[in-house]
C-alpha cells in the first residue's frame, strides 16, 4: 500500500548534526534566501506514570509575507484515506505568537475540498511562531485499516507522519521551502531515541529541494525510550544506510526482524542498481504493533510494517510485502487533478510494485524458479478471482475504503497490465524491449522534477510500441476491468507457458464491512462460511487471517476468533466459491532448465 498523493521519493536531504539553538535558528530563518520553515519535535513522555503516556509537543517557526487578517496561515486535511488527522480543536488548541504578540486563530473546515484552516484574526508581524500539541490516536479493534498515518503511541513512544500532525502554509505545489526539523528531548527520559524518514540526526535539513513541504508530509518520526534500531549503526558506516526500527523488546515480534532486516538491506541495495539509482539515500524500516493490522505502506525513503501478534505470518510474506513496499521508493506516478482520487495512478502505483516485487527478488537469485512460478500464480489468480474484477478502476479508487477486494484489485490488476505491455512491447521489438526502459525514463523524468502522469505514460509506451493508438487502447481495456488475457507465449522469455484454467472466485461468505464493525452481517447461505458455523450477529473479536493474505494466497484458510451469547470459538475456513470462474496460471515450458534471467 501507499500513501498516494503524498509520497514524493526523490529527495535526498542534507543532514546537520549540529545542534541549533532557538535564537541562532530564528536569525538564520530570517537570513536565509528560501522562505524556511523551522519545526521542533518535543515527545512529553510521562515514565513514571503506571502505564506510560506520551504526546508530541510540536512547534513551527517561520515568515509569512505579511498576511491580511482572516488569511490562511497553515492547513491540515481532514482525514487522509479514512484516517482523521488531528484537529487542534478547543481541546489542544495551536497558540500562535508574532512580533505583535499572540496572534488569535480561528478554525475554518472545508469538507468539500478536505481542509481544515487556521485563520489570522488580524494582520501578522513578522515572524510567527506556533505551538501545539499532537495527541495519539486511541484505538480498539474496530478502528478500521486505513492508510498508516495517525500519531500512535507504542511501548512509551510516539511513532506518526508529519502528514496527520504538521500543520504547514498553504503552497503552491512546487514552491521550495527551506525546512528544519529537530528533535527536543528535554522533556523526556535520559535514554530516548529517535529516528525519522529524514536521518537519525538532532536536527535535519530538507533545502533546495522542489516540493520540500511534500518530502515532510510524507516522512514517518519515531520517538521513544524503547525505540531500537537494527542493525545498530555505530558497527560500521555502510550500516547508516539501513535500518529498521522497533519498540520494545524484539521477542514480543512475531517474527525474526534480523533476517528480515538482512533480506530488505541486500535487497535494497541490487534494487538501487537495477533503478540506475546512485543517489544514496539511507532507507529505513519502521514497526508498528497494532491490535489486529498486518501490512504495510511506503514513505519517504522508508516505509511502515504494522503487525499484530496474533495473525499468522510467514517469514516469506515479510519478505514479499517489503520487497513490494522497497519498490515504491522508485517508479511512480503522479495522480491528475480533478480525478477520483487514485483513480489513474493507483493501478500504476501498485502495479508496478507488485510487478517488482515478482521479478527483483527472482532477478538477483534470492527467490529459485519454483517459487517464483508459485508466487507468480498466486498474483494472478488473486486478479481473477477478484469478486471485484468487473469494477473499472474509477469504481475501485470510490470503494477502496469500504470494500476490501477493491482495494486489493489495483495491485493485481497492474501487474496483468504490465505483463501483457511487456509481451507487446517484446513482439514489437524483436525480444529485445521489455517495460523496464519505459519505466526508466519515467525515474529520469522525476528525477528532472518533471511531471509524470497517465498522459504522459500512454505517450512514452505507445513511443516504445510504435503506436499511441495500441498504448491507449490497451490502457483503456485495462482501465475498464474485467477479464485481461495474455497469450501463452507471453512469459515465454521466463520460460513459462501461460494456461488457461478455473479457480474459485474469493467469497468471505459474508459483507466485508464487518471486518471491521466486528458483527457479522450478509451471510450467504451454502457458502463455506455457512457451512463453518458463522451466523449473522456474531461478533468478530479476533481476526487471524488478513483479508489480504486470503485474497493473495488461494490456498489459506481464513480464520477467525468470534462470541456468541458470550461464548468465544475459533473458525478456520477455506473463503472460495463452489463454482470456479476463469482464469489463468503459469507453468513452466521446460526449454531452459536452469538458466537464470
Ligand atoms: C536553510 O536554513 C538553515 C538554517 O535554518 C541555514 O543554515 C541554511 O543555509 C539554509 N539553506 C538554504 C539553502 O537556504
Ligand atoms: C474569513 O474567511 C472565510 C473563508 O476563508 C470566510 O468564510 C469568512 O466569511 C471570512 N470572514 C471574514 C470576516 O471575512
Ligand atoms: C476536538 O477534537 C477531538 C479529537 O481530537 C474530538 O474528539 C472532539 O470532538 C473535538 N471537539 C470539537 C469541539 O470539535
Ligand atoms: C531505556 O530505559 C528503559 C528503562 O530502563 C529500558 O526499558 C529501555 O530499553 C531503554 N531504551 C534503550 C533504547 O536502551
Ligand atoms: C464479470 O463479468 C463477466 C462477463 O460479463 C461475468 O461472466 C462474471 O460473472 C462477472 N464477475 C463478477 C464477479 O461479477
Ligand atoms: C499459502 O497458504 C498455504 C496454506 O496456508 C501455505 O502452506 C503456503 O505456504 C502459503 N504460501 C505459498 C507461497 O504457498
Ligand atoms: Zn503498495
């Protein structure tokens, strides 16, 4: 998954260790050429009270041009996905202060454009100073899944995006900005931690960059007295460049963070050479327990893996889902204004990576051909089985947070696109093109900080096949769902023969909503949830397969823990439909045995 509009992943960042105090910052911010935006992190974290508690302090320091009253100063969304952010309401209100004094505030929402504004009660002097207080979401288990955004207090610490808590000026998109972001510890324990999607440092400077009020709205800050890091990155300077983050103690993981940290590093690191990327942006891995998620989504040189001890994982699933989060740190598309959100790109977005997520590993020898076969069918008849598979995509981006087979469709149904791209632009090259050229530019283009958008992608493969009318065509039929063939030579340069078959589609037996209103409800008689023994009203209290794991994998069963008249019992069955639906699998053609890519 992936923070849409908001993940920008070009930037590097200039790290300064020096500690800046508040009055030389407040005269560099004055001196400084770009207008700057000084921000300070202050976790509040209460050690001795019986079960811990934490909030984030944050202030913003910086110039406006003079503004009119009743003007914008700073802005915030709403909710971003189905995720509030915070509000700053009467509760814990931002106290602004300019050379004229306090600066009185009033709110201002716009559900429409989801917006929520802090308006200047007179003109502003000068520069201004804000304060406020960040507080962590609270959850239960029917909070629903939802894009990894919201502060959340873990094991005594605080981990959340700028993007739910920084309030920031209202910009044109590419206005650079000259910001700072430091971590002030005086009002937590001795032996805090901290860490970012920006450095490790106290203080850390995104400058001269393009769209900079994007890279931090898109960056993850982790903060506590149990926040560790592997590898530690005092062993050697090569291990600065990676690391993954957690709370606590790792044997409360429900997994070996170690080896999966070692496969996402060397990882990484083939996949910055397979990009041509030389930019060497640390990347790092942050873990968020939660009461029943499992799943991840990406961020700025980084990304979040959220985990509840008590749905089932294996080691290769990990490994897969970042493998998939990795390959977001490079090929993306920008979304086109006045669409439905996602609606154009998300197919790209998670298409690609999930075409990545296939191929890299296979690619640098870290996944045999047998696996790769396996891991290749499981995507495809996740498409196919898809009970979504008839919707277009702009249905999908509408439902993505109310239906949980749309939100996975995109993924599958992107990686069908490529695939059938890469068979024509094969065809129509002599063997000799593949998709990866294209996506190439598409990293030049960004890298140029040009605009990359489905226009622009129709004209750069519909150059590489020769024909616009072929590229817009096969994006329309794409765009449009429902069945995607491929020809059976179409993975024949991997050696494999595509078939056509039937499989079950994807039928939980019930709607999706309850997974998280947690009461069952639409059960469909003679499905195999019926035949489990779930019944409408019963109540959901534990989930131990993820929808997601059950759409990916048609071999797993979904499992669930439920009450009835205060009675708990488990429920572990196989979510498929008695009659099959077409679709199509790979096999191998046996030509080239052994050979690697
Ligand atoms: C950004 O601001 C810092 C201090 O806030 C200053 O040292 C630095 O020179 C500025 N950089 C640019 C590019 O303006
Ligand atoms: C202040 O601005 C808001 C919207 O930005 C507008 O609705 C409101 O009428 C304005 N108030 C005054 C006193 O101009
Ligand atoms: C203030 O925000 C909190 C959540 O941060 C919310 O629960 C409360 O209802 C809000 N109050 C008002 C008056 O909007
Ligand atoms: C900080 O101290 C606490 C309490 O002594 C301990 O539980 C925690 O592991 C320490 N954190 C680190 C990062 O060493
Ligand atoms: C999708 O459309 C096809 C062709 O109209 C139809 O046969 C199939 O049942 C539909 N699938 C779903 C899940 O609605
Ligand atoms: C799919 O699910 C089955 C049953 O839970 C499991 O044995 C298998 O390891 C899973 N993954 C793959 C790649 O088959
Ligand atoms: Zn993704």
């Amino acid at each position: 998954m992936l923070l849409k509009a908001t993940l920008l992943p070009f930037i590097s960042q200039a790290a300064s260790s020096s500690v800046i105090t508040g009055a030389q910052q407040m005269q560099q911010l004055l001196q400084a050429a770009l207008p700057s935006i000084g921000v300070t992190l202050t976790p509040v974290v209460d050690a001795t009270a019986s079960s811990s508690s934490a909030v984030l302090d944050i202030s913003l320091s910086f110039s406006p041009p003079d503004l009119p009253a009743n003007a914008s100063l700073v802005e915030l969304p709403l909710v971003i996905g189905n995720v509030p952010c915070q509000t700053y309401n009467k509760t814990s209100a931002i106290v602004a202060v300019d050379d004229d004094g306090i600066l009185d505030l009033t709110i201002a929402t716009d559900e429409a454009l989801n917006i929520r504004r802090w308006l200047t009660s007179r003109s502003t002097v000068g520069a201004v100073r804000l304060s406020m207080t960040a507080l962590p979401r609270e959850i239960d288990i029917t909070t629903p899944m939802g894009p990894r955004i919201d502060l959340r207090e873990i094991d005594g610490g605080l981990l959340g995006s700028a993007s739910s808590m920084v309030p920031l000026p209202a910009a044109p998109p590419h206005q650079s900005y000259n910001i700072t972001v430091c971590w002030d510890l005086s009002k937590a324990p001795a032996n805090t931690s901290y860490a970012s999607s920006l450095g490790e440092d106290r203080c850390t400077e995104i400058a001269d960059k393009a769209q900079t009020i994007q890279a931090l709205r898109s960056s993850i800050f982790a903060v506590g007295p149990t926040l560790h890091r592997y590898p530690p990155s005092s062993q050697s300077p090569e291990m600065s460049q990676f690391g993954l983050f957690y709370f606590g103690d790792r044997v409360h993981i429900p997994f070996d963070v170690t080896k999966l940290a070692d496969y996402v590093h060397a990882l990484f690191v083939n996949v910055c050479g397979f990009f041509h990327d030389s930019d060497i942006r640390p990347y790092r891995v942050f873990l968020r327990s939660s009461l029943r998620g499992f799943g991840g989504q990406g961020f700025l040189s980084s990304f979040m893996l959220e985990y509840f001890a008590r749905v089932e994982v294996e080691q290769w699933e990990l490994e897969w889902l970042l493998a998939h989060e990795a390959t977001h740190n490079w090929p993306l598309m920008d979304s086109t204004p006045g669409q439905v959100s996602g609606a154009d790109n998300t197919w790209y977005n998670e298409g690609i990576a999930t075409y990545y997520q296939l191929l890299l590993p296979y690619r640098f020898g870290k996944t045999s051909k047998v696996e790769f076969v396996k891991q290749l069918n499981l995507n495809l008849q996740a498409y196919f089985t898809n009970p979504t598979i008839n919707m277009s995509n702009e249905e999908v981006a509408e439902q993505t947070w109310q239906n949980s087979a749309a939100q996975r469709l995109p993924y599958h149904r992107g990686l069908l696109y490529f695939l059938q791209l890469e068979d024509v632009l094969r065809q129509s090259s002599g063997g000799k093109l593949g998709i990866r050229s294209t996506v190439l530019q598409l990293l030049d283009r960004k890298r140029k900080g040009e605009a990359f958008d489905l226009d622009c992608w129709i004209s750069l493969a519909g150059t590489a096949i020769g024909s616009i009318t072929i590229a817009k065509e096969q994006n329309h039929a794409m765009a449009a769902g429902g069945f995607l063939g491929l020809p059976s030579s179409a993975l024949s340069h991997f050696d494999l023969r595509v078939v056509v078959t039937a499989q079950e589609r994807l039928e939980l037996g019930f709607d999706t909503a309850p997974l998280n209103s947690r009461v069952i409800s639409g059960m469909i008689f003679g499905s195999r949830a019926d035949e489990a023994g779930i019944q409408d009203g019963d109540t959901i209290v534990q989930t131990r397969s993820m929808y997601w794991q059950v759409a990916d994998n048609i071999s797993r069963n979904m499992r669930l823990r439920l009450t009835r008249d205060g009675i708990a019992f488990d429920v572990s069955y196989w979510p498929r439909s008695r009659e099959k639906v077409p679709s199509l699998q790979v096999e191998d053609a046996g030509f080239l045995h052994g050979q690697m890519l």
